[in-house]
C-alpha cells in the first residue's frame, strides 16, 4: 500500500467502522463492556497500525494540517492501549503469566 493522505483516510474510516460495529457486538451480547470484549486485542492491533501508518506519512512530508490533527489523536488513543497489542514474534514459552493470561482473555 502505497503511503498517502487517502490511503491514511481509508484506514481511519475503515477503524471508525470497525469500532462502530464492535459497539453493536457488545450490546448484542447483553451489553458487555467493550473493555472485556475479546476483539479489543485486534482493535489495538489496529490502531498500531493506522499509528505507524501516520508516523511514516508525517516523514514523508506534505500532510495538510487537519489530517496531521487526525494522525496525532491516532497516535495518542494508541498510547492509552498500547500494553494490548500483539507481541511480535514472542513465543508463549517466554511470556509471562499475566501475558499469557491476557492474551488469552483469561
């Protein structure tokens, strides 16, 4: 994928609906809290990524300033989820019990 401003905006709206959908999920559930719903892994997941994205597109140069706004409020709901992310490339063997347990939604 080509790093660019639409590209950027796709994301965004593609995280927007998504989070709009895992709304719809919890109350269908019987109106769990989002927090304790197991996609929230793969919704930090996610904003990692559309974080990174940002980042790579604000080196690039050339970002209008509303969408420079838009990437920083990425980067800082990112921030607040950041300990839910997927480890890279770490075995379960070398994770530690609270890992393990939160991975597995435990």
């Amino acid at each position: 994928m080509a790093i660019s401003v639409q590209n950027f905006i796709k994301l965004a709206n593609f995280y927007n609906q998504m989070l709009t959908t895992m709304s719809a999920i919890c109350i269908e559930k019987g109106g769990i809290n989002m927090e304790n719903y197991v996609g929230r892994f793969f919704v930090a997941d996610v904003l990692e990524y559309i974080a990174e994205y940002g980042r790579r597109l604000l080196e690039k140069g050339n970002v209008p300033a509303d969408v420079a706004r838009v990437i920083k409020i990425f980067q800082e709901k990112f921030e607040s989820v950041k300990d839910m992310v997927t480890p890279t490339e770490k075995p379960i063997y070398e994770m530690t019990l609270e890992e393990f347990e939160k991975i597995m939604n435990i």
